[in-house]
C-alpha cells in the first residue's frame, strides 16, 4: 500500500517515467525509419551506379533501359525523405545530408532522362525547382518555396495520374546545398533567387499552375 | 498564413495529465477501510420538489424502503408547484405514514427558482421543529438504494466528517446526450471515490447527508449562488470538517436534451468559479489533498487543461482550414486518395507526442475498467471514445461558455 505522502512524489516519478519512455520510444521508431531510408536511398544508388557503369563504361544502349522507371524510384524516395522532414525537422544535419546524397541521385538521373529524352525521344518535360528550407533567406522566402512546391505537386498529379498532358518530371534542389554537384547545377543555371523553376533548360521565377501548364504545353510561357 | 502550435505546449498539457493520471492511480491503492454503522439515529430527509409529479413517488418511496429501522422523517417541500406535486405527495402520506416513518409536506406559495430556497424552508422546518441527528437532502428526481442511509451514516460515525454523499448514475440513459452523461457520471463518481480517499471531497450533489448539528453551526445553504451543492460543501470544508463519498449508487434525471444540458453546465460552471474565488483560501497547504490538490490542480489546472487543449484543437482546425483555402488559391485541389503507406503512417505514429497520447488512453481505459466494475455499470468501447472524443469538448465549450460569462459578469439562470 502507497503512503499518502509519498503519492505526490511518486506521481511525479511515475509521470516521468512514462513521459521519458514515450519520447524514447518514438525516437527508437523514428531512427529504424532513418535506417529503412537509408537502406533504401543506398539500394537505389547502387542501382543508379550499376547502370551507369552499363551505359558509360560498356557502352550499353540507353534507349534499352526504362530510365522512367528510376524516376518513379525516385519519387518515392522523396517521399520518404518529405516524411523524415516532417517528422525531424528541415534543419537537422542528418536529414541534411540525407538529402545531399538525394540530390546527387536526382542529378545522374536527371542526365540520363535529358539523354534518354533526346536519343530515345523520351515523350515527357523535365523541370528543375529551387528551393530553400532556410527561414531568414536572403535568396528568397521559405514560403514561397513551399507554394511552389504544392503548385508542382498539382502539376505532376494532373500531368502524370490524371493524363491530362505529357508526363512531367521535377527534380528539386536545394540552394543552400553543400554538395559540389548541386552548387555546379545552380551555378550553371545562373540561379540567384528562389523559387526559381527551369522548365526544357529555360529559367523561370515563381510561377502559377497556369503559367507553368502553359509552359509544358506550349514550349514557353503564354503570360 | 498562420504559425503552428509551439511542440511544447502540447508537451506541458500531456506531462499534466499524466501528473494527474498518476496521483489517482497512486491514490487506488490507498488503504481504506469501510467504516461499520455502530448506532442509528433519527433522520430528516428533505426533499425540494418544484413540479416533480413524475419522479417524486418513486424518490420517497426509495427513502420510506431504506433499510433503517430507526425514523425518518420525510419533508417535501413542494416549491410553489403547478402540476400535480402536492396531490402526490398528500397520496404518498396516506400511504407511507408508519411508525418509523413520516412524511411531511411543506407548502411555498411562491417559488425564487432556487433549490437551495426550497431546502432552507425543509431546514428551518426540520431545526426548530424536529429532534434528530441527521438531516438528508435528496432531489425530487433522484432514487436511492435501500443501503444508502446506512452507509452514509456509517461515515458519519466518523470524527470530523460532517457530510457524506453518494455516486450518482443518471436514471435515464437512453438517447446520446443520456448515454454521454452515464460515462461521464461514471467516471465523475469513480473520481470521488479517489478523491474520498485523500480527503478531497467538497461536493454535496443530489444526495447528501449531513450531521444535523452541521446546519446549527454553519448556518443554511447559500441561497445567491449558483451551486448550492459546492458551496455548502466548501463551507463545511473551510468550518475545518471532512465529507465523505460512498460507492452506493444514486439514480438520478439528468437532462436529455442537448439545451437542457447546456444551461445545467453553464450553471455548474459558473457556481463553481463563483464558489472558487469565495473560498480561494482553500487553496492551501492546510487543507491537505484538497487544498493541495484537488482545488489548485484538478478544479482550475484541469479546467485550464481542457480550455487549452480546446483552443489547440480549435488552433488546428482553423490552421489547416487557412492552409486549405491558401491552397485552392493556388489552384492546389485537395486529393481524396487513400493510400496506405507503411514508412509514413510508421512514421507519424512515432511521433511521441502521438505515442504519449496512446498510452494516456489506454491508461484511462485502466481507470474506465475500475469504474465500471466498482458501480457496476455497463459502458462500452464506442460509447467511451464518443465520450472522448465528441462529449468532453462538447463540456469544455460550456466551461469556456461559462467562464466568459463569469468574467464579464453575465447573468446566468438557476
């Protein structure tokens, strides 16, 4: 039996206890999600540099692999990285660099689908987005970004599930990346500002659905 | 665009609960002992009924079947009543009238819309015209077991303890907002039981019974509050006296429609801020669990509790609300595809504060089950959920409703 005056103490103890286990519980949870991620952004590029070392180093046909394939792959992963944001925060260093070796992906991909497009007359549009996660950016506002965002995502849902135009892929990169490919990408699209979208190798500012399906549709924009 | 509710806030309310959760938890296995009725005594029950012609038959016949062989007197107090009440009540003299028992109908030709009115006039009655040693106040709608007398009174017996009380359980339970009361009546009961444990309770509710000596001392109930029940309660607390809390349980009418209920809470609520700030000097270490606890934690913290859990939900909903018509300006349609996927639900559900919200159920489940086994009432899963998850903020709103009221002085009616 509990003495009375040792309840207050024992709740408190109790209360702690259970408070501690719960957040320990759900970091355990959340670190196997980490590994799961992991394991997988690495199956994917072992699969990425397995293909290459076919392509560049045994001269193998592009057009014979599903390249459209890796895409979806992808998409996937970034999902799944979407998710480990959300649940650790945009900022935390291991999601960081997480997402470099994301990007890096995205980037090799990227280059096989503008390859496979051009050799092979791949039927889709390919779009680069800029973003940044940093709240105080002087390179553009954390917000806009994230409309953006949710405006590609419309995009893609409307181009790639309901059909209503050819297939769009985005590849996304963040312009406070560390990794040397992605700097070499912004450097190379001359990317100063964000949102910034390059749709078909043209570079545009902050864009609306409309002006972005223009775009797809039409080569450039109508507005 | 709105910001999101800070993670820690939420973190401070689920610590809280647990805090509490624990206490109670704790106070279940006190030690407590049943106490043995070693003497009756004469008894007065006065029963205020305002146009009780449906459930008045049934209350006196609960009190004139009490398995008590000493006497009782049985005072109604027909409350200046427009229905058949003083014909039934004249019926139930001629026909319960016996040796040890006897049944007296006071008469009000006006009524002030108070109970509290009503039981004063059974009181001033019953002290200067009776001798007894132990005054009952019993609502005209509410049914007492046969043991009830007995184990009150055994309380009684006790020193310092002035006053003990029942476990009610409403009577009806038939539509949703009766089902809702039942959980919550359970639940409120077992909670008393607890808090009768550390010396906690200051509540008089529709049965209570009272030393008669209590009334020569501290005088009749408080007619200008809206909470007789608490306040007579509080009073016999700050007097330095104990009550106690039985598990017999009391059927009683709770309200059945969603108005009636609204107006009882928002008078509930608003006696009980009102009888708070009264006897605020309570809230003190002197006063042991009650004035330790029960008043500074489970009264106002877990008041705050519900009304900053309420403002969060509400916080929420407004936010994803600003954040969907954000969206459709952006030409964002919102996607009704429902896709289940292991990595993110795994994910979302390793959130702790969703992980510490499960286990804050399933605890309460714990305490559901005693509940339940200790009034022997049936409550099942769905009723219990429905009760978290759509009554208890349905509570909350009243509390908030009330609280406003309060603050700026709003009349409220009896």
């Amino acid at each position: 039996m509990v003495k009375h005056r040792h309840i207050y103490l024992l709740a408190v103890i109790l209360a702690t206890c259970v408070f501690v286990f719960g957040l320990l519980l759900g970091n355990y949870v959340a670190s196997v999600k980490l590994k799961e991620f992991k394991k997988t952004e690495e199956r994917f590029l072992v699969e990425l540099l397995a293909f290459e070392a076919a392509h560049r180093v045994f001269s193998e046909n592009i057009c014979e692999f599903n390249v459209e394939d890796f895409f979806e792959r992808k998409v996937e992963l970034g999902r799944m990285l979407t998710n480990l944001e959300k649940r650790f925060g945009k900022e935390k260093p291991e999601i960081i660099a997480k997402k470099e070796i994301y990007e890096l992906a995205e980037i090799n991909l990227w280059n096989y689908l503008k390859e496979y497009k051009e050799k092979c007359g791949g039927n889709y549009s390919m779009v680069l987005f800029f973003y940044t996660n940093k709240k105080h950016d002087p390179k553009g506002s954390i917000d806009g970004c994230e409309d953006q965002g949710k405006i590609l995502d419309q995009v893609v849902y409307e181009h790639n599930v309901l059909h209503k135009g050819m297939p769009v892929y985005v590849f996304s990169f963040d312009v406070n990346s560390k990794n040397s490919a992605t700097k070499g990408i912004i450097k190379v699209y001359n990317i100063t500002s964000v949102p910034t979208l390059v749709i078909n190798d043209i570079v545009y500012g902050y864009s609306l659905k409309e002006k972005i399906n223009s775009i797809l549709e039409n080569g450039t924009s109508t507005k | 665009m709105l910001p999101e509710v800070p993670d820690w806030i939420v973190y401070v309310l689920i610590f809280g609960g647990f805090l509490m959760s624990f206490y109670f938890f704790l106070v279940l296995f006190t030690a407590q002992e049943k106490p043995k009725l070693k003497k009756l005594g004469k008894t007065a029950f006065i029963i205020p009924a305002k146009n009780a012609e449906h459930t008045l038959e049934r209350c006196v016949k609960s009190v004139v079947d009490q398995n008590y062989r000493d006497f009782i007197y049985i005072i109604i107090v027909n409350d200046a009543s427009t229905d058949r009440t003083l014909e039934i009540a004249k019926k139930l003299k001629r026909k319960f009238d016996s040796q040890t028992r006897k049944i007296i109908i006071l008469t009000r030709k006006h009524s002030t819309g108070k109970k509290a009115s009503a039981i004063n006039h059974g009181l001033k009655y019953v002290l200067s015209n009776l001798e007894v040693q132990y005054i009952a106040v019993l609502d005209a709608d509410t049914f007492i077991e046969k043991q009830a007398l007995r184990d009150n009174m055994a309380y009684l017996q006790k020193p310092g303890i002035m006053g003990s009380t029942s476990w009610l359980v409403p009577y009806n339970k038939g539509n949703f907002w009766e089902k809702m009361q039942k959980v919550e009546y359970v639940l409120t009961g077992f909670y008393r039981v607890l808090l009768g444990r550390v010396s906690a309770i200051c509540v008089a509710p529709a049965f209570t019974v009272f030393r008669a000596e209590f009334f020569k001392k501290a005088g009749f109930y408080d007619e200008h509050t809206l909470t007789e029940d608490f306040e007579i309660a509080l009073r016999l607390r700050s007097l330095g006296y104990d009550m106690a809390f039985t598990d017999n349980k009391v059927l009683t009418i709770v309200p059945s429609r969603f108005k009636d209920l609204r107006r009882q809470r928002i008078r509930w609520w608003h006696g009980t801020l009102q009888n708070i700030a009264k006897y605020r000097h309570l809230i003190s270490i002197k006063q042991g669990a009650l004035g330790t606890f029960f008043l500074p934690v489970a009264l106002i913290l877990g008041t705050l509790f519900l009304v900053t859990a309420l403002f969060i939900i509400g916080y929420d909903i407004l936010f994803k609300l600003t954040n969907f018509v954000h969206d459709l300006l952006l030409g964002v349609m919102p996607k009704l595809k429902f896709e289940i996927n292991l990595f993110s639900l795994s994910l979302a559900l390793s959130d702790p504060k969703v992980i510490l919200v499960v286990f804050g159920f399933l605890f309460s489940l714990i305490f559901l089950v005693y509940a339940r086994k200790t009034i022997n009432e049936k409550i099942n899963i769905l009723e219990y959920c429905l009760f978290i998850l759509c009554y208890g903020w349905i509570l909350a709103i009243f509390c908030i409703e009330a609280g406003i009221k309060y603050l700026f002085r709003r009349h409220v009616k009896w």
